[in-house]
C-alpha cells in the first residue's frame, strides 16, 4: 500500500504534467524551424526540484 507521501508525489507530479499541457500552446518561440517550449522545461525543473526535495525529505535510503 502506498504511503500518504508516495501519493502526493503522485498528485503533484500528475498536476504539473497538466499544467505543462496546458500552458504549451500558450508560450512556445519557433527556433530553426520547429518549435521551443520554454514553459515545459520550466515545469521539468519545477517537478525536479519538487519531488527530489519530498523524495529526500521521506529518507529514499532509510526504506523498510
């Protein structure tokens, strides 16, 4: 069963997916012919930072 804290970091990680979908279509730059999506990589870094920091805040070592 999964801890109360593997399910935030589900939550959290399914948001920010969904709020990268959404803001796509929104902030994008064309660069040699295709398309830059500035946003999504703003939210990789967010999701990063995010879930490492809830990650290592649980102790990833210390599982039992």
């Amino acid at each position: 069963m999964a801890s109360a804290l593997e399910s935030k970091k589900i939550a959290l990680a399914s948001t920010l997916t969904a709020l990268g979908i959404v803001i796509a279509p929104f902030i994008w730059f064309p660069f040699m012919g295709s398309r830059a999506y500035p946003g999504q990589h703003l939210i990789n870094a967010l999701a990063g930072g995010l879930v490492g920091c809830l990650d290592s805040y649980n102790g990833w070592y210390n599982k039992d």
